[in-house]
C-alpha cells in the first residue's frame, strides 16, 4: 500500500495540532513562575499526545483499508504436506 501525500500532510497536521493544542492547555493550566522540571512535564505531555494521535491515525488508516496485520491461513487442499515426501 503506497501512502498518498493526503494522508501523510494529515498524519503530520493531526500530531502538530495535538502537540501545540495540549501544550497551550498546559501552559495555562501550570501557574508562573514555572520551573525546569514543569517544562518538562508540559513537554512529555505534550509528546505523549502527538505520538498517540500519529498511531490512531495510522491504525484506523490500516484498519480502514483492509489491510490489517494478521491474516488467516489458508488450508491446503491435500492435506498436510509437511509430513509427505520425508
């Protein structure tokens, strides 16, 4: 499956908005003076959120398109090959 540049710009614009919007979020939610460690803080949250939006987006995409990660394996029509011809 060829990722089309839709989907890519979507991928990267999803994550860049989660980051900025819970970073924002955040930012207000933390009172000042801030120090190293709420920096911090607001960071992994922050990159917590963007990584987990790039992996909804690309699980539903693979979901959607059918193409999913484990698949049932077909019977062989004679029988069990792997005994014959030992």
């Amino acid at each position: 499956m060829e990722p089309r540049p839709g989907r890519i710009l979507l991928l990267i614009g999803s994550a860049v908005a989660a980051f900025a919007f819970v970073a924002s979020g955040l930012f207000t939610l933390f009172p000042g003076p801030r120090r190293d460690v709420d920096y911090l803080v607001i960071g992994t949250l922050s990159t917590f959120s963007a990584m987990l939006t790039i992996f909804l987006v690309v699980v539903t995409g693979v979901f959607k398109a059918g193409d999913g990660v484990f698949f049932k394996k077909r019977k062989a029509a004679g029988g069990n090959t792997a005994t014959e011809g030992a």
